[in-house]
C-alpha cells in the first residue's frame, strides 16, 4: 500500500488547459501515464497550477475569456507558477504565433492535429529537462552553501593569521621599553622607603608584569610554526601536562578523570600541542566554581584522526557566546586578567596541523572542546 502511494507520488503530473471538453478529452487519451489536472478557463488554470504545482502545463492558444499568450505571461509572473514549463498546443502553424509563444514564456509548440506518439515523446523530453534542471538547481543551491560555510572560515582564519604577524611586530616592539621600566620602578620600589609610594610602585610594577604576559602571548600566536615539526606522542604531551599541574588542581579541589587509548603518533611541533592541552585545561578549570569541579580528558582514533576531547562540568558558554570565545581578546575573565587570546592560539595551532577544533556547551552543566588532528601512521 505504502508502495503503491510512493510510485503515484512520483508520478509526473500535467494541467490541460483547454475551453473545449473534446480536446482536453483527446489529449487525456494520449497522456494516461501521467496524472492530470484540467481547467476551462484561465482563473481556472491560474488557481490549478498554483495549487497542484504540475509537472507541465499544456496550453491552448485560443480561448474565449483569456487567450494562451497572455495566460502564459501571468504563469510566468507568478512565483508560484513561473518555473513550471509551458506547451502550446494549437490549431495555428505559422512561425510568428510559435515565436510568440516562445517570446511569453513557453518551452514547445505542439500543433493541432495532435499525432499522440509526437505528443508523448515532447512531453516526455521536455519533462526529463525539467528534471535535470532541477536536480542542478539543488546541487547548485547545496554547493553555494558549502561554499558559504568555506568562505566564513577562511575569513576567520584570515583574520587570525594578520593578526598573528601583527601581534608579533607588536610583542617585539613593546618587550624592550617596557622591560626597562620594569626595571627603574623596581629599583624605585626597593629603594624608596614612603610606604604609600611604595604600594604605588608595586601596582605599577603588578600592572607590567600583566603587560609582559600579555605579551608572551601575543608573541605565540604569531610564531612562525618553524619549530621543530615531528612524529608527536599526544597521550605523552597530555601526562607531562597533567603531571606539571596537578597539584595546583588538587589544591583547588578538582578531580581529574582521563581515558587515554591508544593512539598512533601525530606530526607535530610538541611544544604547541602542549600549549593547546594547557589552555583547554586552564580554561575547563577557570569554568568551575570555587568549591572546585571534574574534568575530564580523552584520546581516542576515530577516521583516521586523533580525538582529543577536554569536558568539564563547569559553568558552561552562554549561546550568544559560542561564536566568540575563539575569537582573539574575547574573555569573560576581565577580572581576573584572562587576555582572551588561549583559544584564538588552539585555533591557530590546530589548523596549522591541518586539525580542528569546535565546542558544545550547555550553560550550567558544562563544555566539551573537541581537537582533531590527522594521524600520523596506523596503528
Ligand atoms: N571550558 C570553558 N568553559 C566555559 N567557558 C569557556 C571555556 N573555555 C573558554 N571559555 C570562554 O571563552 C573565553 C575565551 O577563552 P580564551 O582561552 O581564549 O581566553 P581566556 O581564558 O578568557 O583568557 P586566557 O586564556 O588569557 O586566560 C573565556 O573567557 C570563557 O568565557
Ligand atoms: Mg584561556
């Protein structure tokens, strides 16, 4: 049942537009393979093709209320109607109605008598057209948007990469006039026995050491990925990482959990993975709240990638904010000097290893960043 429903879906349909009952009846005989619909009249066939969508419309040139030119130029006006391909059928023959016809809109010219096996090879031809050219228009519409979606994120990666050369002239031009005044103040500070200007000192020398860190990683987004490029033991980088940091976790009461499988290596610059499993740490620990929280750590093969996913059960990212955070100096850390550049740099790092990056995240419940990068060998 559900079958035979299927094949009379898909069978093309085509709306008769005749006044004469005879004619509509003499083409219906040619045409039982397909479903049909009939109109009269022009209001008729207007309300009909917009209604039903046919495949086809048949038309007869010559009728009483409305002639078939005119008809033909309003199916074409309409949005609802104007792709559907129309076909003259008529007593007429000579060339100037049939480029009349084509002028307003029609793709054929059929003409009276109608030698039925002519009729069905037409219709049948142009019907295939009609099926081509909308299978192209969906390729073409599904392309576009392909396209759209590539266009998007070479902008992106673009505007990281000026932004890495920029940040580099900018970290090395800033690093020497402020080292020197970190100096002098620092000689102030320790010489200068006022108690008040001393506090005052050291808030200065507080605010350029926040500068100097700013710009250390200002500086390693725009490192040129010179560095040395090898078969990399993630699951190695992520232990080292973990072992350098766990006690500071352990002071502030968070539990790590970590599933790391087998894996084969990765090339890579090691240093810069490292940095990518330090920040997406940081961040999932910077997420929990005071009484402390859980992440979790996994490696796993899935399609010829390394899968690197860091879970925490933190505060999660508002939607309105899933766009933004690997965005360079995006940081809702202002008060607690967060720069706003950690996940711009994964983002930076993981495409140079030709990887990706992405978050889910559910505000209250936690965030999952998910890092792929190509397998080295199998293993
Ligand atoms: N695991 C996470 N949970 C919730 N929010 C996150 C998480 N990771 C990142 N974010 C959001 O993305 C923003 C940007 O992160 P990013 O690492 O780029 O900078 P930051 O952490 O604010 O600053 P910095 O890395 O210098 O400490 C964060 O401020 C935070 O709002
Ligand atoms: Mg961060």
């Amino acid at each position: 049942m559900l079958q035979e429903e299927g094949a009379r879906e898909r069978r093309k349909s085509i709306l008769l537009v005749d006044d004469l009952v005879t004619n509509i009846k003499l083409l219906a005989r040619y045409l039982q393979e397909y479903k049909l619909y009939f109109a009269l009249d022009g209001d008729t066939a207007l309300a009909v093709a917009e209604e039903n969508q046919p495949d086809m419309i048949l038309l007869d040139v010559m009728m009483p209320d409305i002639d078939g030119y005119e008809l033909c130029r309003l199916f074409k006006e309409n949005p609802r109607t104007k792709k559907i391909p129309v076909i003259f059928v008529t007593a007429k023959n000579n060339q100037d109605d049939e480029e009349l016809g084509l002028q307003v809109g029609a793709i054929d010219f059929i003409t009276k008598p109608v030698n039925g096996a002519i009729l069905r090879a037409r219709i049948a031809n142009n019907l295939e057209l009609k099926e081509h050219r909308d299978n192209l228009a969906g390729l073409l519409a599904a392309k576009s948007k392909e396209l759209d979606g590539t266009y998007e994120q070479l902008l992106h990666a673009e505007k990281l990469s000026s932004l890495g050369k920029l940040s580099s002239s900018i970290s090395h031009e800033f690093a020497s006039p402020l080292f020197g005044m970190e100096q002098i103040l620092t000689t102030f500070h320790d010489e200068e026995p006022v108690a008040d200007k001393k506090h005052m000192l050291a808030v200065c020398i507080g605010e350029c050491q926040r500068l100097r860190e700013l710009i250390r990683s200002l500086h390693n987004l725009g490192r040129p990925t010179s560095s040395h490029m090898g078969p990399t033991d993630l699951n190695q980088i992520i232990s080292d990482v973990l072992h350098l940091c766990g006690k500071t976790f352990e002071k502030k009461n968070i539990l790590i959990e970590k599933n790391l499988q087998q894996i084969p290596l990765v090339q890579a610059i090691e240093d810069q993975m490292k940095q990518v499993v330090f920040n997406l740490i940081f961040n999932a620990c910077d997420a929990m709240a005071e009484g402390g929280g859980r992440f979790f750590i996994a490696t796993s093969v899935a399609k010829e990638q390394i899968v690197l996913t860091v879970t925490d059960n933190g505060c999660g990212i508002a939607p309105a904010d899933m766009q933004a955070v690997f965005a360079p100096f995006f940081t809702t850390k202002q008060q607690t000097g967060g720069t706003g550049l950690g996940l711009s740099i994964c983002y930076g790092i993981v495409t140079t290893h030709k990887g990706t990056i992405e978050v889910r995240s559910t505000p209250g419940v936690g965030s999952t960043f998910t890092v792929r990068i190509p397998a080295l060998e199998a293993k």
